[in-house]
C-alpha cells in the first residue's frame, strides 16, 4: 500500500529591518531551516525597512501584505523570529493575529517555537495566553527601555557631554537605542558583543554602537566620540 506524500504548506517569513538588510539575514536563515525541516515551502519573505515596532498599523506595509496572501489563500502560515517583530503594540498584535486566525492562518514565532493553530486546524489556548503575556512584555520593555534612556542620556547632558545627532544620521541616540531594544537588553545583563550579535541577528558593528552609546549616557565614554561613529 502506498503512502500518500504529506501535502506541502506554504509559509510567509515576515522580519521587520531596523536599519540594514543584513542584520535579518540570521533571522530569515534560522526560519527558513525551520521551514524545510518541517517540510513547509516559503512563498515569499516580506521585510518591513526601518519600520519600528511602535508603528500603528497604517504604517505597517509588511503586515499588510502578510495579510493580502492570507486573504488570496496563499500561505497557511506566518513565521516570525519572536514575537516583537510582529510589533510592541499589543493591540497591532493582537488584530492581526486574530485577523490570521478568521483566515486560517496560523503564526509561528521562533523564540518560543510555538504557533497559534494545533495541527487540527484549531486555536492553541496555550500559544494565546503566552502571546498576550509577551506582547504586552514587548511594550513594558520599549517603555521601560525609552525612560531609562532618557534619563542617562539627560543626565550625560547635564554633566556637560554632547550628545547631538552625529554625523551622516537624522536619528537620534535615544531613538537608536529604543530600535535596538533586544541589544540593549542583552548588554546590559553583562553578554559579550559576539553572544549579542548572535542572540540578535544583528552585526558586531551594530552591537558595538549600541554599547558605546550606552556608555557615552552613562558617562563612562566620552559622549562625543561614541555617536561619531554611528552611520
């Protein structure tokens, strides 16, 4: 008797770009190895650039055209690399979550290597609890994130350090520190740049500004000399 071959199930990767392509390269290779060892094929990788994760959902393109292949029953799954690529909004989240599910459409996030479908086609109560708990984490992280920020970076400012756009960007250090959330995070616990850089996906160059920015708010670098080298 033979075995019917398992039908393939095709997939979206969705990885939202902060500032350069090759900081999601890791991310995209770690979901695409996820894709072909479950045997699922990827339809199209859709990258939002420099898009932050606060952004409401008019402003969130890839969404959107997640969402546009769902609808057009091209893909029968989403898959992220953790939750807050999808946003720090709980309410972005949750919406277009639910949005999927009306479709039938699961989202897959790596981190916790969990989706929001059983293989019965049903809603996975577990990865619903564990999706509000870590969306509304990925917020109170931002916020707490932007406060902490604010008052080195004032702080650095009172101390009579210069801490102004550096040359060659628009953004400024409180802005780059907030988009690079997930590095700030990782290096103040004391990890190593390489640790950082692969637990991220992001470049050593990337995690090197981000310490010296850090460093510069807190007064241990000179201010000035650590976001001349941001580009």
């Amino acid at each position: 008797m033979e075995t019917k071959p398992c039908p393939v199930v095709p997939v979206a990767i969705l990885v939202r770009v902060s500032t350069k392509r090759q900081e999601t390269e890791r991310q995209v290779h770690e979901l695409r190895a996820v894709a072909e060892a479950r045997k699922w094929q990827v339809i199209e990788v859709v990258e939002e650039d420099g898009v932050s994760g606060a952004a409401k959902d008019a402003d969130r393109h890839g969404l959107a055209r997640v969402e546009a292949l769902a609808a057009a029953g091209a893909i029968r799954k989403v898959l992220v690399h953790e939750v807050s690529r999808v946003g720090r909004r709980p309410a972005v989240v949750h919406g277009f979550v639910e949005r999927l599910l009306d479709l039938r459409v699961s989202l897959y996030w790596h981190s916790q290597r969990i989706e929001t479908m059983l293989d019965s086609g049903k809603r996975n109560p577990a990865a619903g609890m564990m999706l509000a708990v870590l969306a509304e984490m990925a917020l109170a992280e931002r916020e707490t994130l932007r406060e902490r920020i604010l008052s080195g970076l004032e702080a650095a400012r009172r101390r009579g350090r210069r801490l102004g756009r550096p040359a060659g960007t628009t953004v400024p250090p409180e802005q780059l520190l907030a988009k690079h959330a997930d590095v700030v995070r990782l290096l103040r616990a004391g990890k190593s740049l390489r640790d950082v850089a692969a637990r991220t996906g992001k470049g050593t160059s990337t995690v090197k500004r981000m310490k010296a920015l850090l460093r510069a708010a807190s007064g241990t670098e000179s201010a000035e000399a650590a976001p001349s080298r941001i580009r």
